[in-house]
C-alpha cells in the first residue's frame, strides 16, 4: 500500500513539475483536462449505472468542459461553480458521512451532474491558481498533500482511535489530528522561510498571511485540513458502496 502510494506520488510529480517547467498556460490547461477526464472516469465506477459506459461519461463530461471553457469566460462561471462545490463540500459532505449515505445523490442524474460540477469545480480552481504562479499553486495543493501523506504515517503508527470506523476502518483520530498539525508547521515553516527565500513570498500562506491575523490564518488551516479529510472520508464512503478497493 505505501510502496504504492510512493511510486505513484513520484510518478505524478515528475510529470506535474515536467508540465509547470515547461508546458506553459496551454500545457497546463491540457493536464488538468487528462486529469479531470480520469477524475470522470473513476466518479462513474462509484454509480451501478454509470459503471456500466465510464468511458462514455468521462467522454461526456469533458466534451462539455471543453465547450463550456472555450465559449465562455472562466470569469463567468468559475465562481458559481466553485461556491456551489464549497456548499456541498462543507455542508452536504459531512450530512452524508453522519448518515453513512449520500441520499439525494442516489438517483443517476444527479450523481452524474454532481461528479461534474465537484470536479470542473476543482479544474478550475487549479487554472485559476496557476494563474498566480508556480510557487502559488505548489504552496496550496502541498496542503492537501501534506494532510493526506502525514495522516496516513501517523494512522499508520500512531493510530488507536477509529475516526469512522463504518466509513474506512483504516483512519484514526491520531491520523487526523497528525495530518492537521503537519499542515500548520509546514505553513508557518512556509512564512519563515520566506524570509530568507523571497520567492516564496509568492506562497499561498504568505499571501492569506497578509490578509488574516495570525490566529485567523491558523485556524483556516485546520479548517482546510478538516475538509481534505472529509473529502477523503466521502471517496471511502463511495468507494465501500460500490465494493471498490481502489480509486
């Protein structure tokens, strides 16, 4: 399981660095686009019907990202978009987990609306955060790496506690609270270090460090961790109704 999630971290890191390094707004445009297309893909084999053509729904979702991306501003509707995504990240997702269900979602129409919307949603704020650079986007996706890659050590040595234990009985409380706190020392080690490397006062937490007071920017990193959580619990959630080990 860790071999695994090693090769497959340091595969797609090359190939992320590979596209930032030299493929420009279009390469990046273009990876995102593979990357949702997969992300189509995998969100079909969690629907007994859309299992059955995920080829035919990720071919689907991606012509109508195409569409709508080419026609549109992504001024126009990226906000929309990405507000509704933070609705149901913040308020559907954890109503789901409590009832270990996702209710509404359960008819095929509205599972293949959402997996679109929830994942052109995170298209789009990845291009959008390209758009402020390298360091920038590096600096905010790190967070989410870093609570997936540290919880996951601290589970796996420290973890007595079950966080969910009918949702993935493999997470734990110390996984959670390990991940959490990994994310706060890597951003306040982040602001320090811009002290001395002022490219990174390009970073994320350098940038929302001159907005919030300390204490605010602090408990939005717990808050940001929480929600990776949540986001992780609620594809184990899918994953265990669709009888998948992978996704």
């Amino acid at each position: 399981m860790l071999k695994t999630r090693v090769i497959t971290a340091v595969v797609l890191l090359l190939v992320l660095f590979a596209v930032l390094a030299y493929g420009g707004d279009l390469g990046w445009g273009m990876f995102v686009l593979i990357v949702l297309t997969a992300g189509f893909w995998e969100w079909a084999r969690f629907h007994p019907t859309l299992a059955r053509k995920p080829l035919a729904y990720a071919g689907v979702c991606t012509a109508v990202s195409v569409f709508i991306y080419w026609f549109a501003p992504i001024s126009s509707y990226g906000a929309p978009l990405m507000a509704l995504s933070g609705v149901f990240w913040v308020a559907f997702a954890p109503w789901c987990l409590r009832r270990v269900g996702i209710g509404a979602l359960q008819g095929t129409a509205w599972f293949a609306i959402a997996g679109w919307a929830l994942l052109s949603a995170a298209g789009i704020a990845l291009i959008l955060a390209q758009q402020h650079g390298v360091v920038y986007l590096l600096s905010l996706v790190a967070i989410c790496w870093v609570a997936d890659i540290f919880a996951y050590i601290f589970g796996k040595t420290m973890g007595k506690r079950k966080l969910a234990p009918r949702i993935s009985p493999g997470k734990s409380w110390e996984g959670a609270v390990g991940g959490t706190l990994s994310v706060v020392v890597l951003s306040w080690s982040v602001v320090w270090a811009a002290q001395h490397w002022p490219v990174l006062d390009q970073s994320w937490q350098v940038k929302a460090l001159d907005h919030w007071h300390p204490l605010v920017f602090t408990l939005w990193l717990v808050v940001l961790s929480a929600f990776s959580i949540v986001g992780d619990l609620f594809e184990s959630m899918l994953k265990r109704r669709a009888n998948l080990k992978d996704s």
